[in-house]
C-alpha cells in the first residue's frame, strides 16, 4: 500500500539528511583529529551550552507549562500566534531586542544595573536568549500532549469541587515523562541556536565559565579560522544533539 509515496518519501528523508551523513563521514573520516573532535576547548563549549540550555528548559517549564495548559484548553489562535513569535521571527532580531532591552536607555536595563545584573556576555543573557528562542518549542509540544489527554476527569474533578490549580497541578503530576520529553525537544533547539546568543553571549565574561563561548559560537570561530578544523568538533556537537532528540522521543513513545 502506498509503495510510490513510501519510496517517495524514502527519497526525500535521504535528502534531507545527506547534510548529516557527510558531516560524520568526513568529520569522523578523512579529517579526524582526537583533539578537535574532543579537545578540551570544545568540551567547556559543550558544558556551557548543555548547563545553560537545561537552565533555560527549567525557565521554560515554570514560566510556560501552564500556558501550554490553557492552550489546549481554550485554544485562542492569537495567543498562539504570540507564543510563536520567537520562532517566527530571525533569531538575531531576539540578540538584537534584548540588547536594547537592557540598554541603560530603558528601565529594565537601568533596574538590572541598579541590582547588579548585566545580560551582555553573562550566563544569565545566555539563558535568557535560549529560553526565549526554545519557548514557543516547549510549548506546542506541552499542548499537543495536554489536548490529548481525555477531559473527562478535569471535568469530574471540578464538578466535585476540586479548585482549577489543583486539577492543574494533579495533572501536572501525573505527565511529568511527557512534559520531559517536551523539554529535552526543546532543549535540542536551545543547544543548536546560533543568531540570538552571537550577539547578547558571545563569550562568557566572568565565572567557572569565564572567557567560553557557547558550543554554536565556538564552531563558528573554528569555521572562520579554517572550515575543514571545524568538522570534528561539528560532528561531535552534532551526535550530542542527536541523542538528547533520541531520548526525547523515546521518553515521548514511553
């Protein structure tokens, strides 16, 4: 059944992922180098971006589940149409919108010098930038898995008198594998993001990751400085990035 669509679609899955698949080759192949692929620049990189991003899913998880949740409730097509903003937009425009954000031009950046904070080459402007670009992520995938759980329940619950935070919060426990699997997903795009951190993080000033630049920023100087030095650290970032998807969607499946 469907054999024309299933070779079709064999086809153009190959296509896609041909990027990949020359990638590995060569970056575990011809121009392999231990040092590149697992130096210890590159490691620091990746330890950056892997704390910085699960910081950002946890924001994202307190900030936007119960978003998610009224989404599949209520199903307002404008405020899914805000909540995807981030990703509608180029992603340096989010750098760009933070800067002016916390320029001294504004309140908040005036209230975040008065407290001390910057969010220019800091892990809390680090943070910020990959929440925001993983937010609108993390929430389709929460809401898919909410509107598919029955509301029967919800219903009988209330109905008996239960308060609506403590439906919420019954069945937030009762998902807590699904909504990780939504936060691994949207944890590999906070780990992929380039044009959002290049601006407001492009190294970090000052703690245990003093003077590191995010695993994204880091390719992309090995890139400028010679592309082919560039294609074991990329396939090493990339097999990374692969397995939080793959447990993702096994967690999903489970």
């Amino acid at each position: 059944m469907y054999r024309l669509l299933v070779a079709y679609s064999a086809v153009a899955l190959a296509l896609l992922l041909a990027p990949f698949a020359a990638l590995l080759y060569y970056g575990y192949g011809p121009y392999f180098s231990a040092g590149a692929a697992f130096g210890a620049d590159l490691l620091r990189s990746m330890a950056l971006t892997f704390t910085a991003s699960a910081s950002a899913i946890l924001a994202d998880f307190a900030l936007f589940t119960p978003l998610a949740f009224i989404l599949a409730r209520t199903r307002s097509p404008l405020v899914e149409a805000l909540a995807d903003v981030p990703a509608s937009v180029p992603h340096p425009l989010v750098g760009i919108a933070l800067a002016v954000l916390a320029s001294p031009q504004t309140a908040v950046g005036r209230a975040l010098r008065a407290l001390g904070l910057s969010i220019f080459d800091s892990y809390l402007g680090l943070i910020t930038a990959l929440a925001i670009v993983s937010a609108p992520v993390y929430i389709r995938s929460a809401q898919s898995f909410f509107e598919a759980l029955p509301k029967a329940p919800e219903q009988f619950a209330l109905s008996l008198g239960a308060g609506e935070l403590k439906v919420f919060w019954l069945t937030l426990r009762s998902s807590w594998r699904q909504l990780l699997s939504s936060g691994l997903t949207a944890m590999s795009r906070a780990i992929s993001e380039f044009g959002s951190v290049v601006i407001i993080a492009y190294y970090i000033a000052g703690g245990p990751f003093a003077y590191v630049s995010p695993a994204s920023v880091y390719i992309w100087k090995l890139f400028e400085t010679y592309y082919l030095s560039a294609l074991p650290a990329t396939a090493t970032l990339f097999l990374f990035s692969l397995g939080l998807l793959a447990a993702a969607r096994l967690l999903g499946r489970r």
